[in-house]
C-alpha cells in the first residue's frame, strides 16, 4: 500500500468518528412504534391531567375615581370640608386594594374562611351559594381548622357531624379577634347528631346550622364544612385581585379582575370590594368633617353649659329683686357693650382655637384630628389651606402604612411636605394671634368707656343689666354654633365617595381561562415525541456496534465480500441440507465473489488455494461461514477439507458427526499421521480435521515446521482448504496463520461486533500483515424501506458477489410459532 493510501486511509478513519445523522434517521424510522407508543402515553397523561385539573375563571369589574364635589358646598358655606383633588387618587386606590386591612374587611364581611364542600369525582368540589344549607358560627368560641367535617342530614330536622380524626392535636381559630389556640382531638372516627338551628357546642366547633328554604336536601346526603385560617385567607385574596387602568383615555377608571376555580364567589369577592372601598373612602374623605362636628359638639357643650347657669342667675335674681325699667339711654349702652363682650368672645375663641392648634401642631405626629378653622370663624384662607394640605396628607400617610414599610422614600417625600407645610402655618398662626390680641385690646378699651358710664346707676341695676348681657351673649354664641353644626351636619352627609362602581362584576357565563387544555396536548405531543428521540439519540450516540454495510464501508477500506442473512436451523450444515435456502444462496455468492480474488494469485495456480476465516471475537458467525463455505466448495465438485485450527475452543466436528479424540493437535506433536486425523463426512468431496485435544502451547503448535508441511502436502492433494481459526482480536493464532493464506475473510456480525475491532483489522491491513482480507456481515437483515435500514445494505449484492437473492429464486423459509405464521398471514393479505 502506498504512503498516499495509508493517509487515505488514516483520514477515512478520522472521518468515521462523525456523527452519522442519516444512521441516526433511519435507527428512528425502525424504532417508530416506540415514539408511537410515547406520544401515546403521553397523550394519555395529558388527557387524566385534564380531567382532573379545575376549571379556572376570570371576572372583572369597573369603578371609577373622581373628585365628586360636595353639591351643597357653595361659596357662601362658612364650613369647607372639600379638599384635594383626583390628582394621585388612582394610586392611592390602587394602594388601598392591596392593603391588608382592605381586604380583611372585605373576607369578613363574606366570610369567605367557611367553605362549603361536596364530594366530587377527583376532589371535594366548593359548592358555596348552592349549598342547601349555611353555618353561623359563634365568633367568641373557637372553630377547627383545615379539616373538613363531613355534614350527613339524617331527616328533616337532625343531621350528624362525622370525621376521622388522625392525630390527637389541632389549631382552631377565634374569629372574633383572630387568635388560634391549640385543641385536642378525639382520635378516630367520630360521629355526634344534632338538631337543625340548635347550636352546636363540641371542644372544636361552635356553630349553629340552618338550612335554606328553596333548597331541597335527601336524607343521608352528605357535605363537608371546612374552616380555613382568617390570616391565611386575607393574605391569599389581597394580591390576587389584578387593578389597571381601563384605557388610556380613561386613566380614572379601573378595571377590578379576579381568578378562580368558582365565579359565585369572585363576584361576590369584586362587588364586596368595591362597596367597601367606597365607603371606607367616604369614610376617609369625612374625617375632616368628622373632626369639626366633634369640635363644635364640644364647644357647644360648654356654651350650654354657661347658658343654663347664667339663665338660673338671672331667675334667682328677678326673684330676689323686684322688677324695675332702666331707662332707654343705659338700655343703649348696656347693649353696645353687650356686643363688644361677644366680639371679645370670638376673638378669644379664635385665640383658644390657635394655641390649641399650636400645641397640636408643636407636640402630635399625627395630624388627621384636626378640627376646621372655620368652625370658631377664622377665615383666614392661608390657614384654611395649610390645615387642609397637612389633613390630607396625614390621611394620605396612614393609608400607605399598610403596604409600605417605614423609612421607605415615599414616607420621606410626604414628611417632608407635611413638615413644610406645618413650618408655614405655624409662622401664619403666630401672625394671626398677634392681630386677634391687638383686636381683644382695642375691644377691652372700648368695653372699660362703656362700663364707666354704667357705674353711676344704683347696683342692683349695674347687676342686671350685666346679667342680661351675660344670657343675651351665652344665647348668641349657643345660636351661632348650633347654625355651624347644623351646616356641618348637612354638608357632611350630602358628600359622596369619589369611589363609584359603573359595571358591577356578573356572571353571565364564560369567563373561562384555564386550564389550557391544548397547551397540555400540545406539550403532550413535543414530550412523547423528542424524549424518545432523544433516548434513541443517547443509545445511538453510545452504541459503538455495527449495524450495516454503510459503517462497515466509513470505519475501513477493506472491501465486502458477502451478506449472510440472519437464519434459525438446529445445526451449521445450512448449505448442505437447505441448499434451496435464502443463506445457501449467500454462500454461493459468496463462493463467486471469492474466485475474482483467488485468480489474482497467479503463482501456483496448479495447487490447492488456502482461505482462512477469522473474526474479532467469539461468537460472529466464524466457524458456521468455515463450515458452509468449505461445503459449497465440495458440492461444486472441489477436493476441500476443513482445518479446525481454533486450539483453545474447538467446534466444528459435532456438526459432522464425529469425535474430537484426534485431530490437528496430534498430527502436529507427531502422536499421528495425516491420514489418521482425516475424517471423510456425508458431504461428497469433503474431509475435515478436528482441533483435537486442548494443548497447552497453541501458538508454537501453530507455528512448528509440521504445520507449514500439512499446509504444502493439503495444496497437492485438495483443490481448496478452509482455515477455521481462533478470533483474531483475541489471541495471536491466527495471524500467525496469515502466512498460509490466498485469501482472509473476516466476519462481522451485525448488531454485535465492536466498532472498534475494526481499527484493530485496520491497522494489520496497512502494515502488511494480513493481505487479500475481505469483510462478510452476518446477520444481515432486508429493509424494505428506502435501499437502507437499521443494519442497511444493498438488497441486490455488494462487493464482488451477489447478497441474498429474492424469494423467487429460493425456497421460502418455515416459519414456526404463532407469531411466523401471523406475519406469513399478514403478508398474504
């Protein structure tokens, strides 16, 4: 072999390392019922996961947030309790749907921690309105739970509570303040009758059942009641409803959306939550109002009080003194000084006012008590402003304390504003205390002049017209802030939430989300179809055996000879009593082929030719091809004999009916003759030498001087000699025996030899030391789709011979069993 064949070949070997993808295409192609049958059972799974999975529904709802203006607030109202605007509104609505506190109110008021259950075909189905029947618990007394128990109605008037209880502690909650406690269990099964609307008194639950009018309930029907954990239930609702803008036209509006396996209770849950959002924003948006109205009610507790002491003075007075006229002109004083006294009242009021506010402002943190100063008449519109700036924000404040944490920089941003804010009216407060004093001097002067006219009347009428400028003041200032109330009292109750529902959540069928059924069919399909393929890759890209001519011809440039097809027979005279067979037929051509290669060898063309059959290892096939290949040489009429020279294993002489007493081990330690190791068989112009005895050295029998001459002396007196020798990729025999040799054949079964044997021939080929060598595959199986398979070939011959012939041209094969008669069955019709 030349230096350029030997990088030819080198390069070709590299190059059978690469991925054979069409190897990889058709190993698939023949393991196609398996990715069938995955894509089944995957199918299969999909379908029991959605039978069993809940159906889950989405509903939504729209409010709105606008800055509803107070329609009884005018110009002309003394009391504003309108402040802000619906600027940062929908923000703080949003806020306000996730708060904890929010959402508590909405759970308890539905009470949505019952759960009214029924047994259904893969879980307990939540009945909830369409149970016949509801609970009232006692919110004092603990109720179990996150167990079922079950509700059998016995008649009309009596059920029974049933459960079997596993372990011997459980946690029951009291609803009223929301704690939980530990309880102790029966353990076992447990059953108690009670009557239905007497309560229910057991060491874990404490309810009274009631059953519904319009429901109808069978005796020994059967429910289950399940008391979940308040907390737990709060905190699984609180981020579930989705908020988000309706559209971008309409920022104000919001739509609410809810998920769930039961669309009864997700309207319930979005109409409860937007009711209450809306109250307790009207709640929130009173507050200020709220604050006045107490305010006054305490001012006015006071002036009434001062009202009814000085009304008895004045009685007890008249009483004492007899009734006399005071004359018109000290009337006339007596009533202007009257007003000056009430103008120094309001003012000083304004000043309590102030210094309370001062104070307030000076040593709260918490600014959302702070009454109206225009309840005591401070019209100051820089006050009014700034008190209503830091009210507003204050609430605004309280409210994120539910879903923000303390420190954060929105918390910052708004004390910042508020501290801003308060810094600029307490300098306002200030200013305006010091004019209210100006004016309360300028007023006490005036009073002085006034009262120093009325000195020179007698005292006992100085003393009654001082009382009666006492009642007529305490009279006035109770009718001034019963007229402020009153506004208070109307302007408060005509304010409307900015909060309105506009399309109030509805069932009306559909609404369905989940579960995505053909998802879970589609992800069926990609599973049971890529994860066999990719365990078919895993194996292919793993298995390193041979499985066709092609991988034989990409490993090696040795040529192929011949294809052996797979065939079942009781022993290895295939050829000789099936000559009509499929594999007969293979020998043949095998026979044929072999010719083109032995006419090469021109020297000796007069003597026997030696043809020597290996293999890698045991078990290929090597000894059935030397017994079938000598046999169709001595049916075409040519002198052959058989050499079993496989020392170590011998095989070959019970197919033949003969003993393995002597044989090639006797003749080449001299113990006999040539004649006496010959067997003569029932196969015409066919001889055959056993093995004989297992000697200790193989090797140097098979490499004596005696082993040379049997060769020269079987080439005069044979026309062919058949070398049936040990595998070569496991011991050294047969290469040792090369020398001998016109021809080599080296078997390779299918399905079984090693990849790797191959670069092992490969390499004894290049370095000389095994020539004319030729593969024949064994177990070689037809595919009839495409020209390739797994193990593919040509159907029609390969190399320089025939391959396996169509059934025309040789007897069909017995087919035994049921299954072979099946397939015969099948392929006839």
């Amino acid at each position: 072999m030349t230096q350029y064949e030997f990088d030819d070949q080198d390069q070709m070997e590299s190059g059978g390392m690469t991925f054979d993808f069409r190897g990889y295409l058709f190993k698939v192609l023949n393991l196609w019922k398996l990715v069938l049958l995955c894509i089944g059972v995957a199918l299969i799974i999909a379908y029991l996961i959605n039978v069993r999975k809940q159906n889950i529904y989405r509903l939504d709802s729209l409010i709105t947030v606008e800055n509803d203006q107070n329609p009884f607030f005018t110009a002309n109202t003394s009391i504003s309790f309108n402040w802000g605007g619906v600027s940062g509104k929908v923000g703080k609505v949003i806020t306000s749907l996730q708060t904890r506190t929010h959402n508590e109110l909405v759970v308890d008021s539905l009470q949505f921690y019952v759960d009214y259950l029924k047994e259904g075909k893969y879980r307990k189905e939540d009945i909830y309105k369409d149970a016949p029947f509801f609970v009232e618990i006692d919110k004092d007394k603990g109720q179990l739970l996150n167990q079922p128990l079950g509700i059998r109605f016995i008649n009309a008037t009596q059920f029974e509570i049933f459960n079997e209880f596993e372990t011997e502690d459980g946690r029951m909650q009291f609803y009223g303040d929301k704690h939980t406690e530990t309880v102790r269990l029966p353990i076992g099964v447990f059953t108690k009758t009670f009557t239905i609307g007497k309560p229910v008194e057991l060491p874990f639950v404490h309810f009274t059942l009631f059953t519904k009018p319009d429901h109808t309930i069978s005796n020994n029907e059967e429910y289950f009641v399940r008391f979940l954990n308040f907390d737990q239930v709060v905190n699984d609702y609180k981020n579930a409803v989705k908020t988000e803008p309706f559209s971008k036209e309409s920022s104000s509006v919001l739509k609410l959306s809810l998920s769930g396996h039961n669309k009864a209770k997700i309207v319930d849950y979005l109409n409860a939550t937007s009711a209450i959002l809306s109250r307790t924003e009207l709640e929130r948006k009173n507050l200020y109002a709220t604050n006045t109205i107490r305010f006054i009610d305490s001012s006015l507790a006071s002036v009434n009080n001062s009202l009814k002491d000085v009304s008895e003075e004045m009685n007890t007075f008249r009483k004492q003194n007899k009734v006399f006229d005071v004359d018109a002109e000290m009337t006339e004083v007596s009533s202007r000084l009257r007003e000056y006294e009430m103008a120094k009242e309001i003012e000083q009021t304004k000043l309590n006012y102030l210094n309370a506010l001062d104070d307030y402002l000076q040593t709260k943190t918490n600014y959302i008590n702070i009454a109206a100063p225009s309840s005591v008449g401070i019209e100051e519109p820089n006050i009014q402003q700034s008190v209503g700036k830091i009210t507003a924000l204050a609430i605004e404040r309280q409210s994120l304390e539910y879903t923000m944490k303390e420190g954060s920089n929105l918390f910052k941003d708004l004390d910042r504003r508020i501290d801003a804010e308060k810094k600029v009216l307490l300098e306002t407060i200030d200013a305006t205390k010091r004019t209210i004093r100006l004016q309360l001097n300028s007023i006490q002067r005036q009073a002085a002049n006034l009262e120093s006219k009325l000195s020179n009347l007698p005292e006992d009428q100085q003393q009654y017209l001082k009382i009666q400028r006492k009642l007529d003041i305490s009279q006035e200032a109770y009718n001034i802030y019963m007229a402020k109330r009153s506004e208070a009292a109307i302007v408060k109750a005509a304010n409307i939430s900015d909060i309105t529902s506009i399309d109030d959540a509805k069932d009306i069928g559909g609404g369905l989300i989940g579960p995505n059924k053909s998802l879970n069919y589609m992800m069926a399909l990609m599973v049971g179809f890529f994860l066999p393929m990719l365990m078919i890759f895993i194996i292919y890209l793993l298995d390193n055996t041979i499985h066709g001519s092609d991988e034989v011809e990409r490993l090696s440039r040795i040529p192929i000879l011949g294809l052996i097809g797979k065939y079942k027979y009781h022993n290895n005279l295939v050829v000789f009593e099936k000559p009509k067979s499929a594999v007969a037929e293979s020998f043949r051509s095998i026979r044929s082929s072999m010719q083109f290669i032995l006419k090469k060898q021109d020297n000796k063309s007069n003597l026997g030719k030696t043809i020597m059959i290996t293999s890698s290892v045991s078990g290929e096939g090597k000894t059935f091809t030397s017994i079938n290949m000598a046999t169709v040489y001595a049916l075409s009429g040519k002198k052959t004999i058989l050499l079993g020279l496989d020392l170590r294993k011998p095989k070959i002489f019970g197919d033949f009916g003969i003993t393995n007493d002597s044989g090639m081990v006797n003749y080449l330690i001299g113990e006999h003759d040539l004649e006496r190791v010959t067997s003569h068989t029932n196969v015409d112009n066919l001889d055959i030498i056993p093995s004989g005895p297992v000697p200790p050295n193989p090797s140097e029998l098979l490499m004596s001087d005696m082993m040379a001459d049997l060769i020269d002396q079987l080439r005069i007196d044979y026309d062919m000699i058949i070398l049936d020798t040990p595998p070569l990729g496991l011991v050294t025999d047969a290469l040792q025996l090369t020398q001998f040799a016109d021809a080599t054949i080296f078997m390779v079964r299918l399905d079984y030899t090693k990849k790797g044997m191959l670069s092992l021939i490969n390499a004894k080929y290049r370095m000389g030391e095994v020539k004319n060598i030729s593969f024949v595959l064994n177990f070689y199986k037809h595919k009839t789709n495409h020209n390739y398979g797994y193990g593919y070939g040509y159907g029609y011959g390969y190399g320089y011979g025939y391959g396996v012939y169509g059934n025309a041209y040789h007897e069909k094969d017995k087919k035994s069993g049921i299954i072979g008669k099946l397939k015969e069955y099948i392929k006839k019709s």
